[in-house]
C-alpha cells in the first residue's frame, strides 16, 4: 500500500473507533516499554480500544507519524483527536484528566 492509502486508511480507522492506539507490537504482547505502559493505563480503565500494530508495515509506521504530525509511539487518539503519547497519558492519568476523557467508553459501575 502507498502512503495516500495508508493515509486514507489511518483516518478511517481513527474517525470508526472512538479509542484507538498506535502502538508498537499488540496489547497481548507489547514491544517497547512506551507502548506497554499505555496499554496497561488503558487497560486501568477497562476501556476498549482499537490497536494497531505500527510494526507491520514500515509505510504503515511512517503514515501514522504523517498523519497525526507526532514523531514517536504509542500515539493515542480519542474520538478522532491525537491525545499524544505514553509520557502524556501518563501525565493525564495521574492528573485524572484521562479518566474523564474515557469516562464515555469505561464501563458502567452497577
């Protein structure tokens, strides 16, 4: 695939899941210690989020950091809008910012 498709493709996937992460490797098996640490915030707030796996394709991962203007993973978009990386989560989460963020997507507390 070429970059205007990868592109197209990237906002298709960001505009059709409202949680989506960029991220190296999968949730299952993460594969750099950024990429972990999102997955495991994420994971805090039994949100679900689409994955993709930016080591798939190298056209793939140059696309991303195209398309969202952000040079490094996991990059995290949120109802289409690019929330940033690991660091920043990590800064929101702790904030509770994030948590308001995803309060839409977690779970109902019975």
């Amino acid at each position: 695939m070429d970059r205007k498709a990868w592109l197209e493709k990237i906002d298709e996937i960001v505009k059709s899941h409202p949680v989506v992460l960029f991220m190296k490797g999968t949730p299952e098996f993460p594969q750099c210690g950024f990429s972990q640490r999102a997955v495991a915030i994420l994971q805090s707030y039994g949100v679900p989020f689409e994955a993709v796996n930016v080591l798939l394709d190298p056209e793939l991962r140059e696309a991303v950091k195209e398309y969202g203007n952000w040079p490094t993973y996991p990059q995290l978009y949120v109802n289409g809008e690019l929330i940033g990386g690991s660091d920043i989560m990590a800064e929101m989460h702790a904030s509770g910012e994030l948590r308001e963020l995803l309060a839409p997507f977690m779970p109902k507390e019975d």
